[in-house]
C-alpha cells in the first residue's frame, strides 16, 4: 500500500527537493528508486553550475520511458509555465503510440490536452510536449532552428553524434527561472554507442562528471516488470545478453571489427629485433585530425602498430616536424639519409621508414596545379598514394585481427600508447547502407569521435606491393 510518507523519505535519500516530490504525489505517480535518482539529477540542471544534460540507461526493462515522461509532465512542465518540451524517438508510430499510452497512465490526476494527430500534449498552464520521430536522420534537420526549453531523445544511441550536436543547438530558452537541458534514455550498441559511451558513461565511471550525469538502469530496479520479461532477456546470448540483460556499456551491437581484443591485440611492449621493414599510414585533414601511425612488420608479416602522431589544425611544416619527431623517438631514420645532410652512414632498413602510404586527397591537383603531397616532398618528406578502396582495406584489417574466440590468430597488433588508434577501431560501426563498409564519423566540436586513425591504419595495410623501396627524403 503507498505511503506518501515513506515515499517522499525515499525522494529526499535520492537527492530530489521536497517540491519535486510534492509535485509527483500530486500526479499520483510513484518513482522506484533508481528513477528517484534520474530526477534528482534532473533538477541539478537548474543550478548555475550544474549539468546540462542526463542520461538514464543501460539494461532494457528499467522504466526508463516511464520516467522521462514523469519528470518532463509531472515536474518539469507543472513548476514552469509556458514551457516548450521537445520528446524525440526513431519511429514515429512507436513514439506516438508510447506517448499514449503512457500519458493515460502518468497524468489522469493532471489536466491537460492531447492531440493525437500533431502529436502534443498540452497542460493547464501552456507547458506542453510536442512529440516528434524520424526514419532517417536528414529529417531531424526539419527541427532544427526551433527553440525548445527542454529536449528528451528516447533510444539516444540510434543518433549520431553529429545530430545529437546538432539537436543541442535547439536548446534555449528566454525564460528568467528555466535552463535548458536534455534528458536521454538509451540501451548499449547502436551506431551512437561511442560517442555516447564518450560522453555520458566515461564521466560517470571516472567520478569526473561536470556537463552531465548518467544514471545506470538495470533490470532489477523495476518491481513492476513481469517475470516473463526477465526471462526472455536472460534467454539472449552475446552482446543482446550482456546490453540488454546486463547493461554492458563495454560492447556494441553492430561493432564492426567485433573480434578486436584489448587482452589480445593490444601491446605494452614487443621486440623491435624482430622488424625487418618500417612504413607509415597517414590520414590528413585540418579541421578533422591528422594521423600518422608507425608500423613495423616482421619477418612473419606480423603488423605492429608501434606509435602515432596526431595534430589538428596543423600545417604541412609542423606536420612534418611530428613524423619526425615520432621517427626519432623509435630511433628510427626517415627513407634513405642525404649525404649532404651530414650523414656519412647508411642506415639498415630495419631501423629506417621506407614509406608514408595516404589518402587520395595529399594528390588532388589545387587552383594552380600543385597538390600537397609536392608541398610535403619539398618539406622533406615524400608521400605515397595509398590503396584507398575502403572494403579492401576494412577486410584486410578485419583478417589481420583474426578472430582469437574461433583460434585465428592475429598478425595485427598496437602498442597501448597508441591512444587515438585505440579510442577509435574498437568502436567503428557498420554501414547499414553499405555493411561490408564503416559508417563514418567525423570529430566533433570539442575534437572527440572520429574515424581518422581507422583510415590511417586502412591505408598502411591495404597498400601492398611487391618491393618497397627506399624513399628518399631531404632534411633529416
């Protein structure tokens, strides 16, 4: 039997003020604890210094849509007139429907309009939620430009990080007691995994959460879920288990390099006297990263990721400083030594990078005819075109990586200092337009995200050819 008491000294241990519980025993609704403690997240939001955005999510089954409904309607909307509240999910038929059904449940005690056909719920006060969907991404672009006070995304991982982005430039408010924020609830996988893993789940585990705060669902938080339902989640394998079941933020569905293994193909150290041959990978951009990483192959044709140079907003001479200065640091030469640097002796070729394998764009011919691998060679250091044939290259990494689970050993390997490779190819999605292609992604404002190491390592292991020879490179 409910117990207002008892309830409101369950709101207050969570962290939410009195008037935030007040406002739900007005509503009649009754939050479990964990969803307590999404609201009392959610109300950190109206501090000057506190979060702008929350994440609720994990295993299925926690009541998440419940409690973002909850706290939008019930608190939120109740406590600040006029307020205009954005409600978004993949699946238009599914979030209306959702809507409906869960505002017959939440809200009988609160008055308020629904208009089933625009898709608005609209209280006493003028606070409404407008709901809105998608199919496809381009048709978020529709929404953008519009102010809204508050943003709730449902199933956050099935956006982008570019929309996810571009959904925040929504957020704003003339409203003098309002800040504008955005609440999320999501599972694990999907092709917003990593940003989202990035974003809300690394901050939480590290205790170092500023912008936002996730709170955790699992499934046994919700007494009211049905038995059945936990059974059928127990009864899924693999990732479905550990996502759904478990709430493993440390998998994605859809992850395309799904046999990569920290324990595995990660590196703290190796023996350089097994390399016989030394060449590079470069991914270039400017406003995205520039990557350079440095590989070692052996006499077995074993690859090793040994080091990187990343640089953004950088040009051609300070890139060329980095490749240097990364050569120098493995104590390695770059391509043959000029005599007239100096340099009266040859070095081996296992102590000496043969060749920088890139990307077409370093060869597109500019306005006067030059291109910028003619601007580097002057620099001193000469760039090769690489096999850009992105199936080519995904599949000759997905073969090198093997697959340890079916006792296919690996002939790729990366030392852990390679931080930026590391922080990328383990989270690279399909294309579900293309699935023997990677979905790609570009950095984000702040420089997160990205798929420029990928590219950089696609394009040393794809280039094969029959002899390397020496690249002669001026200046070192």
């Amino acid at each position: 039997m409910f117990n207002p008491d008892q309830y409101a000294q369950s709101g207050l241990a969570a962290g939410c003020p009195a008037a935030q519980i007040e406002n739900f025993i007005r509503a009649g609704i009754i939050l479990q604890p964990r969803q307590l403690a999404a609201s009392a997240a959610a109300r950190l939001c109206d501090r000057p210094d506190g979060p702008t955005a929350i994440g609720y999510g994990g295993a299925r089954g926690g009541g998440k849509s419940h409690w973002m409904l909850a706290q939008m309607g019930a608190d939120d909307c109740q406590r600040v007139p006029g307020l205009n509240c954005l409600l978004l999910r993949k699946d238009g038929k599914s979030n209306t429907e959702n809507l409906e059904n869960l505002r017959r449940r939440l809200f009988p005690a609160l008055k308020h309009h629904w208009n089933a056909s625009r898709g608005i719920l609209t209280f006493e006060n003028g606070s409404r939620i407008i709901a809105r969907h998608y199919q496809h991404e381009k048709e978020i672009d529709a929404l953008l430009g519009i102010e809204y006070d508050l943003i709730g995304i449902e199933e956050a991982t099935t956006l982008t990080q570019r929309k996810y982005s571009d959904l925040r430039t929504c957020l704003r408010t003339s409203k003098l007691n309002w800040r504008p924020r955005i609440y999320t609830t999501t599972n694990p996988g999907g092709v917003g995994h990593d940003w989202y893993h990035q974003t809300f789940i690394l901050p939480c585990e590290r205790g170092a959460e500023s912008a936002t705060r996730f709170i955790p669902a699992r499934v046994e938080d919700n007494q009211f879920l049905n038995p059945e339902y936990k059974q059928i989640l127990a009864d899924c394998t693999g990732w479905q288990k550990k996502a759904w079941l478990e709430g493993d933020w440390g998998i994605a569905s859809g992850k395309f390099f799904s046999t990569f293994r920290p324990g595995i193909h990660v590196l703290r150290e190796f023996d350089r006297s097994r390399i016989v041959e030394w060449f590079c990978g470069m991914d270039y951009g400017f406003t995205h990263y520039t990557v350079v990483l440095l590989i070692g192959r052996d006499a077995d044709d074993h690859l090793f990721v040994v080091d990187e140079y990343v640089a953004r907003h950088a040009i051609p001479q300070q890139l060329v400083l980095g490749i240097k200065e990364m050569c120098q640091r493995q104590r390695l030469f770059i391509g043959q030594p000029n005599p007239r640097a100096g340099l009266c002796f040859q070095p081996a070729d296992a102590d000496r990078v043969r060749r920088i394998f890139a990307g077409g764009d370093l060869f597109s011919h500019r306005f006067d005819g030059s291109t910028l691998a003619a601007h580097f060679s002057t620099l001193g250091v000469r760039i090769h075109p690489a096999n850009t044939n992105r199936v080519q290259g995904w599949a000759e990494i997905q073969t090198r990586l093997g697959d340890p689970a079916a006792g296919i050993k690996p002939t790729l390997f990366i030392h852990e200092r390679c931080h930026h490779l590391l922080n990328c190819l383990p989270f690279l999605q399909h294309d579900l337009d293309h699935p023997a292609d990677v979905l790609k992604t570009n950095v984000n404002e702040e420089g997160l995200g990205g798929d420029d190491a990928a590219d950089a390592l696609r394009y040393a292991v794809a280039t094969r050819l029959p002899t390397i020879r020496a690249v002669k490179l001026r200046g070192f």
